[in-house]
C-alpha cells in the first residue's frame, strides 16, 4: 500500500483556491438549478392541477420523460445536441444551469402535484364560499398549504440532486468534481483527492439542510411546535 | 440482428442502433449487480436496525447516513480510480461499478426497508411475542409479511435509480450503453449527431425505466386501497389500535 500523502494538496495554496471555487460554483449552480426548477415545477404543476387537457397531458408526458432517463444523457443532450441543433454558443456554465433547471423542475413538479392533493377538499371549499376567484384559491390558499406540507420531501430532493450535479464536471463546468479531477491530473493522488471531495460533497450537503431546515422552522413556525 | 436492423434503417444508423442495444445488456446486467448485491446488504442492514443491541442499530444507522450522503459520482471515484492508485493495482471496472452501485443502493434500500418495518404496529410485535413466538419467527412469520407489502411499491421504484445511475460507470471506463453512446456522439459520421444519438439513449434508458416507474405507482395504489393482509377478519383492525395506543 502506497502511503497518504494528503499534504500535496492541502499545501497547495492553488489547489485549495481551486477546490474553494469549485465549491463556490457547485453551491451557486445548485441553487440556480432549485429556483428556476422550482419555478418551472409550479408551472408544469399548475397545468396539471387546472386540468386543461392538452397541457396537463404535455407537462405529463415531460415529467416521466425526465424522470425516467438519466441526467447525464440530459445534459448531453443540452449541452452538444440543442446548440448543434439550433446554432447557438453559451458557456459551459449555462449549459449546465439549464439541464439541472430542467432536472430538477420534474421532480419538483411531482412533489408539488402530490401536495396539492393533501390539501383538504374543506379549505378549496371554504375559500370559495367566502367569495376568492379559483386563481386567489391557489395561490392564497392550495400553494402555500401545499408547499408548507411539502417542504420535507423538497428538501430530500433537492439534496439528492444536489449529490447528482458532480456530472455538470463532464461538459466542462468548473465544479467541485472538475476542480477534484483537475488536481487528480497533477498530483496523481486519487485517493487523497477524492476522499477530500467526498467530504467536502458531504459537509455542501449538510450545510444545505441545516439551512433549509432553519428555514422551514422561520416560515412555518406552527410545524414544528412540539 | 444487426442485419435486420441495417436492412429496416439503412447503413449507419442501423449499426448505431444495434450497437447501443448490445450495449443496453451491460446496463441491465449492471443494474441487477446493484439491485442484488444492494438488497442482500440493505436486507443485513435492516435486521441489524431492529437488533436488541443497541451498538448493532447505530452502526447500521451510521452505514445508512454515511452512505445516502455520498455522491454516487464520488463512490465511483474512489473505487475505480483512487483506491486502485492506493494499493497500486488495477480494478475491473466491473468491480469498481459493481461495487459502487452496491453500497448506494444498499443505504437507499436500507433506509425504504426500515420505514417498512417500523411501520408494521409495535401491537403486532406484541401479540406475537405474548403468543409465544421467538424473536426471528415474530420477524419472519408476522412482520416481515405486512413490510414487504408496504415495501414493494418504493423498491420497484428505487430501481430506476438504480439503472439511471448506471449511466455514471462509464466514467471509470465500463462499456456500457452511455460508454457506447458517448462514442458514437463523438464519432465525425452523419447521422450520429449528438442531437441525434443523445436522445435515442434517452429513449432506451426511457423504455427500461418507464414500465418501471408504472408498475411502482400501480403497487402503490393497490396497495392503499385493498385490504391488509392482517385485516381479514373484522375485528383485527381494532385490537391493532388499542394495542398501538398502548404502546405508545
């Protein structure tokens, strides 16, 4: 057994910029990817909650699509194939915000459909009869009773696809995983490198939902009365 | 095969979609690698989680925790590259992957499993005990039938992840049908464009995953609304919620 040697990057004044960057980039991405996705979520939700035929079946039809193949095809898809397509140029960045927004918009939308069914049918009919338009009812009623219900299985979601973004590394975005993969390719310390990687994946992951459970707790503080 | 395949599409695209099915064997074969060797383990972990000794249930707990927070990506890499380069050797990557599906799936599992079991009634448990039964057999004969149906349903369902996160192996060089797919995308011929190969494996991860995906939710459904296997006679029901008031 060759022995660690963990020093040759943690005494790296580059490396630990390159790792911290890396980080950076991961957290930002990440969360760029949750708030557009879950944008997009409440509107494919909504088609589907409203019951127009076609777009309920459209929103349908793209929620299993993304949620039965892999992300890493998704990304190639959006990253070689549509600028291909369609003749445009965007950053490795770009590319990569906009299939983990595509993502994660499909698994937010399942969620979201799922708790507008555990509103109870009562609040729909009681906001009606005190007089709210259908679309007063949603918002001010269904969405965020929905969202309050909800939140828990968002944000085991949206940890676990926190843990899938390493693969935006693949199409040359500078992430966590780049950074790690960069500095593998100088030091030759797989090992060393990517335990540090792991950690430092496992503490973003944490520290996520450490947040958003503190979060949960400011917004909906009668949840977690005991 | 192949020929049937040229003849119907024409020359490259009929090699093209035969050599990404050739491929689509590895995918399945490493996924039921996964599915396999993460049942047995989630399995161990379970009975460990329900274990008398105390020590026993935090390490699966810990195993579980530890596992759920790790990229799969990270797991890849430690396994195919890293700890190869420690030891100075070379890994299959059959082994590297296979592995590394392992432990994932095996938290995933793990933790499904354990929510099944712990959402059998304590009463169950109880009335087994109370009439006699050791502590493996209440398991084996009583509770282990309630949790398998509550766990059917989310197990089917973990397995697209399973064959979805596949597609991370051919990071490590696991010729698969990302691995062959990449290729052609790649490759300067026409007719394999990436806007052309990526979505096809799209739509072939999509006909293995999809059936999946359905027949989870029908599990779900049926399994809500028809009747527990415990609650045949009338009256079972009842004694199961006095029992649970009890002992909670």
């Amino acid at each position: 057994m060759d022995e660690l040697r963990f020093f040759e990057i943690y005494r790296n004044a580059d490396y630990l910029a390159l790792l911290a960057e890396g980080m950076g980039f991961s957290f930002g991405l990440t969360l760029g990817g949750a708030v557009f996705g879950l944008a997009f979520a409440l509107l494919l939700s909504v088609t589907r909650h409203i019951r127009t035929p076609m777009l309920g079946l459209a929103s349908a039809a793209y929620t299993d699509f993304i949620r039965n193949t892999p992300l890493i095809v998704q990304l190639f898809f959006v990253a070689f194939g549509l600028p291909l397509l369609l003749g445009y140029q965007w950053p490795f960045w770009g590319h990569a915000l906009l299939a983990l927004t595509l993502n994660f918009s499909a698994y937010f939308a399942e969620i979201l459909r799922a708790g507008y069914r555990a509103v109870p049918s009562g609040q729909h009919e009681a906001a009606r009869s005190l007089g709210l338009r259908p679309a007063h009812v949603f918002c001010l009623i269904t969405l965020p009773q929905a969202i309050a219900t909800m939140y828990p299985s968002l944000t085991s979601q949206f940890i676990f696809l926190f843990l899938t973004t390493g693969v935006v590394s693949e199409i040359g975005a500078r992430d966590l995983t780049y950074a790690g993969v960069f500095i593998d390719s100088r030091t030759f310390r797989s090992f060393e490198v990517f335990l540090t990687l792991t950690a430092l994946y496992m503490l973003m992951a944490l520290s996520f939902k450490g947040l958003l459970t503190l979060l949960h707790r400011r917004l909906c503080p009668w949840l977690h009365i005991r | 095969m192949k020929e049937l395949l040229i003849s119907i599409l024409g020359k490259p695209e009929g090699i093209v979609v035969f050599q990404l099915l050739a491929a689509t064997q590895y995918t399945l074969y490493l996924s039921l690698i996964a599915f396999v060797g993460g049942g047995i383990t989630a399995a161990l972990l379970t009975l460990a989680r329900i274990a008398p000794a105390r020590s026993v249930r935090a390490l699966s707990a810990a195993y579980i925790w530890l596992f759920q927070s790790v990229p799969l990506l990270m797991l890849l890499f430690l396994l195919g590259l890293g700890i190869p380069r420690l030891f100075s050797t070379d890994i299959d990557p059959w082994w590297a992957a296979g592995i590394a599906l392992t432990l994932f799936t095996s938290a995933y599992l793990g933790e499904v499993w354990r929510g099944a079991v712990e959402a059998v009634p304590m009463g169950q448990w109880e009335a087994a005990r109370a009439l006699g039964l050791g502590f493996m057999r209440t398991f084996r004969v009583v509770v282990l039938p309630q949790a398998v149906r509550l766990a059917l349903a989310p197990t089917v369902g973990f397995m697209v992840q399973i064959i979805k996160g596949t597609s991370l192996a051919y990071i490590i060089g696991f010729h698969d049908l990302m691995n062959i797919g990449k290729r052609w995308a790649n490759a300067p011929v026409d007719g394999t464009e990436p806007f052309i190969i990526f979505p096809l494996m799209a739509f072939i991860y999509f006909a293995i995953c999809f059936p999946l995906s359905r027949l989870a939710i029908w599990l779900e459904r049926r399994g809500r609304s028809g009747p527990r296997a415990t609650d045949d006679d009338g009256s079972s029901p009842s004694v199961t919620r006095s029992l649970n008031v009890q002992a909670s």
